[in-house]
C-alpha cells in the first residue's frame, strides 16, 4: 500500500543522536513531525514535494534554553525570524527586563508577541524582579509569588528563570521567590528551576541545589566548574566559558549529558556578525571538540534540561526541526526547517521583516520624564566646606563589575564642582512616574573620557542612566532620549554623534536585526571616540544600574553597595 505524505528529503547524511553518527537517510515528514527515517521503504511513502540533500548534513533543530531576547533589543518576532538563519528552532527566553518595565503583564506581553515567530519561543518565569529590593531601586513592575504561580499555568512557560539573588535565598529570607519555589515543589518535582550562582562553592552551593535550583550558566573557575559537575548540577556554558580547558574537563570525564550551549545575552550587532548558538557550536569546533558532539549538546541536552521531548532529536514522531549543512566542521546553515516547513534557505533569503506594532499601546510611551535643563545636575553640599570626599565607581574593561573609588572635590558656594573634577557624573531618572528620583554618582576608568552617554536599556530597572563629562550635553542626551520614548545617545560638544530608538517598552525595537544592528555600531563606535575603552562598552554603561553586580553601582535611590546592599552616601566630609 502506498501512503502520502507531505514532505521527503532524499539521500541527506541524517545525524542520530542516539549513535551519535550520520547515515544516508530519507526523512518522511507527515503533519509537522517525522514519520519514517530510513531507505527501505522506497516507493512505499511518497510526496508531491521531494528535495534532494545530496552530500548535505542533516541535523536536529538547535535549541537554546537559556538567553534573553530583551538583550537583542529587538522583539520577539524578529528575534525568531533573525535565528532561523542560524538553524536555531527553539528557545527559552527569561524575559525579566520587560517585567522589570511592566511585571506580570510585561511577560504576557511578551509572550502574545512572539505567536507569530517563525521558531517556537518558550519563557522562563522572571524569579527576581526587581533584581536586588524595592529599598534599592524602582522599577516599573514587580514579580511576586502570585504571579509567579500564575506564569506556570501558562503553556508558554516552561522553567523557573535564574535566580539571581542567590546568597540571598541560602539564608533566612523573605524573598518571593523563596516562597514560589517551596509551593512549587509540593507539587511539581521535576519543573526546571535556573540558577545564577557565581563563585559559589563548597556548603552555599550545596545549599543552593538543596533548594532544588539546580543549573548554572555564569562565568567559573576550572574548580567552580568541576564542583558544579560533582555535585549534580547542569551546566549552560555561555561563549565567554567556551574555553578548550573547560572542554578538556567535560571530554576527560565524559560529562556530556550534563552541559549544554546556550548564548545568554548577546546584542543585535554581534548577533549579525556572528550568528546565534550557531555561533557557540562552530567555536566548540574550533576548539577541538566533535562536530557530532557539538551538535549533541546544542540540541539533545538542552532539550531534555527543559523536559521538550518532542525535539531536539531526528526520529519518528519527533517534531520536523531540522537543519540543513553545506559544511559540518563550519556548521554551515543552509537550509532551516520547523515543523517540516522550510523557514530558512540561504539561496532565497533576504530580510524583508515588516515592521507592524506588537504590543499594548501603552509600552511606546513608558518614559515618563518632563524635559530637562542644567540645573538638575547642581549637586548641592550642606555643609560649609571647600571640599569632600566622593565615592566613585570605577568602570574596568574586561568586566561588568566596579570597583569603588573614593576621591577628593571641590566645594564652591555649596555646589559640587564635578565638571572640573576629570571625573563623570552619572545620574539615574526614575522614568515610571512613580517618585520622580534621581540617584547622583561618579564614574572613572575604562569609561568616555568627554560628552555625554544616555540609555534607557540599562539592566536591570531600565531607568534613564546618564553619564557626562558636561551638563549641556547630559541635558541634550537625556531630553533625546525622552523624545525618542527609549532608546541610546551619544552627545559631544553639543552634538548628536549616534541615537538609537528603543521605543517599545524603552528598551526594544520592533525593527529587524540588521537594523538595530547597523545602529547600535554607531553608538559603539561613538563611544569608543569618546574615550570609552571596555570590551563592550554598551554592555558595560548598561549594566551601571545592575544592583546584582559588584561592588558600586547606582540607581534613582542613589549609591548601592552590592557586596552590603544597601544606599550609601554620595560624599562625606573628612
């Protein structure tokens, strides 16, 4: 008897995950999902639509189970049409900047404007929002348990999202998550719980995994890592961990079902220039690593970390995600298919994306800042002095970490005279229009040197930070950035030298990848001209506001101590 289908590829090199080898193979696809591998059944099983994958691999969909399409500043919709490129199908995105910016419905939001994404988009629920406390920081919205509950009902939702406080819950506390996370267990045993836990080691990270958190993806020590393996946890290795040493230590002990690659954050540009978890699996190559295996613990592994055990591998009844290679050892995409349709071929592709509004119309205008002027950065002095002593974040390349800085000012008619100190002053605007704060700092080291830097994509509160060596251009940034309703500025000499617009939420686009690509390049660009020296100097201004990251940062309530947590003064008087 003969049967119809819908789709066969013919005489492609199919990669078993099970052997972890490649096989010339027909794949049968019949609604969405593969009926048949195999060349026996030739004549039995046929289709209006054949392709022909003579001399080309064929490989399971990639599934990336950690990474935060907010990083990409673009919406889901075009994130999902940018990874098909890149033979990504699946992701799982912790979307906590937009719940920072709006809580529970931020998710939601989220989540309604990816339906229409050429790859399956599944989210984490957002663990620690705000990232630090309410006493540290405002933010638009809130996470608490309640909603918590309420996003793991959703269909969409598929794991707990790192939590990130993490010496915090391993201590008496009266976190949120905390709570969540003792009813989930009650009645869920085997829901994914991700973890953000550097440098813990030894009783803290056993007490880490008791609370069933039990994965991480943050940078580590060769003895970070192994302590991680010992002790049960899964590893995300991240590209910055994607070194041959940490390979060596995973093939030399043959911990391949305990790790996964995942991508993390990674901005529009890089995305452009690089590529996806495409990116990470060539890397691994290039490092030695088995093509075979690379390809392994970029689909199977992280498909089963998330429980999808509908893909991430080629065998009947499986979802149709795969992905077609010109070349192996280059993972090179050249056809991409979801649920046996193609999305993805590199000889037809070019990036037509239609712009069309995706969300509430309230998230395009979410700043709520009056205009600016001079005045709002005379930082005024009480007492009757000539000078004080300042606290100052040092930014230092390589790292989104600070180090604190105290220094000397000088005091004139009780004014602070920071524009002639050669240090910068940073100022953080509450934008939701819930207290109108404003938190004073300084910055120094790998940081611009003149001008002035505004954003309002600044982790994780996404309140407007700017940075300047003169009022007259922090004025001119941070007034653009209110007019463009979100988005990235670089002034000088009173100036526009680079805008980016972030009008959705003030921190997306709906523009496609190369778009916002093109434009964050020209806001790197001016910001190295300024004097700007980090590794990623978007990365590393966006993160001043990141109350979770050591030592100094600043937000609308002023200075935080990371490492005591909590508000410390501007200056003091010797």
């Amino acid at each position: 008897m003969v049967e119809k289908i819908d789709l066969i590829i013919e005489n492609g090199l199919v990669f078993n995950s099970y052997f972890k080898e490649f096989k010339e193979q027909n794949i049968y696809i019949k609604n969405g999902k593969i009926y048949y591998i195999g060349k026996d059944e030739e004549g039995k099983l046929v289709s209006d639509k054949v392709v022909d994958a003579k001399d080309k691999y064929i490989v399971p969909g990639l599934v990336d189970i950690h990474m935060h399409i907010e990083s990409s500043m673009v919406s889901p919709k075009a994130f999902g049409e940018f990874l098909a490129s890149c033979g990504v199908t699946t992701i799982v995105s912790e979307p906590h900047e937009m719940a920072n910016v709006d809580g529970y419905n931020g998710v939601i939001s989220m989540i309604e404007a990816g339906k229409d994404s050429p790859i399956d988009i599944f989210y984490g629920i957002p663990s620690c929002v705000p990232a630090s406390r309410e006493e540290l920081e405002t933010t638009g919205g809130i996470i608490d348990a309640p909603d918590m509950a309420k996003l793991k009902e959703n269909p969409k939702v598929v794991c707990v999202g790192e939590v990130m406080n993490y010496r915090e819950i391993i201590r008496p506390n009266n976190l949120e998550i905390s709570k969540f996370i003792e009813n989930l267990r009650k009645v869920d045993k085997s829901f994914p719980i991700e973890g953000h836990c550097p440098k813990l080691v030894g009783l803290d990270l056993a007490k880490f995994l008791y609370l069933g958190i039990d994965s991480d993806h943050t940078e580590h020590t060769i003895e970070e890592l192994y302590q991680r393996f010992s002790n049960g946890m899964f590893v995300e290795i991240q590209e910055k961990m994607l070194k041959k040493e940490v390979l060596d230590l995973i093939e030399n002990n043959n911990l391949y079902e305990y790790f996964c690659f995942v991508t993390d954050d990674v901005m529009a540009d890089t995305l452009y220039e690089q590529g996806q978890l495409n990116a990470l699996v060539k890397k691994a190559i290039s490092l030695g690593f088995s093509p075979k295996q690379a390809i392994y613990n970029a689909s199977y592994t992280p498909s089963r970390r998330m429980n999808l055990f509908d893909r991430g591998v080629l065998a009947p009844g499986k979802i149709a995600d795969m992905v077609v290679l010109d070349n192996l050892e280059n993972f090179g995409v050249y056809e991409t298919y979801k649920n046996g349709k193609l999305i993805y071929n590199r000889d037809s592709y070019n990036d037509t994306y239609v712009e069309t509004p995706q969300f509430p119309e309230s998230y395009y205008r979410s700043i709520k800042l009056l205009p600016i002027n001079n005045s709002v950065f005379n930082i005024y002095v009480r007492e009757n002095v000539n000078k004080v002593k300042v606290n100052v974040m040092e930014i230092n390349d390589g790292s989104t970490r600070t180090t604190k800085k105290e220094v000397n000012m000088k005091v004139k008619d009780h004014i602070l005279q920071w524009e002639d100190s050669g240090y910068l002053l940073a100022t953080v605007f509450e934008r939701y229009g819930k207290n109108n704060g404003i938190g004073f700092g300084f910055m120094t080291g790998d940081c611009h040197k003149r001008g002035a830097v505004a954003s309002s994509y600044a982790h994780d509160n996404h309140n407007v930070l700017v940075a300047g060596s003169n009022s007259r251009d922090m004025v001119m940034a941070v007034n653009r950035i209110i007019e463009m309703q979100g988005g990235m500025v670089v002034v000088d000499e009173g100036y526009i030298k680079a805008d980016l617009q972030l009008n959705v939420g003030g921190i997306l686009s709906e523009t496609s990848i190369p778009k916002v690509a093109k434009g964050l390049l020209k806001i790197r660009n001016s910001m190295i001209k300024l004097g700007y020296k980090h590794y990623n100097p978007i990365m590393s201004f966006g993160t001043i506001n990141l109350t979770v990251s050591p030592a100094l940062k600043l937000t609308d309530k002023g200075l935080v101590d990371v490492n005591k947590s909590c508000i410390i003064p501007l200056y003091s008087i010797d």
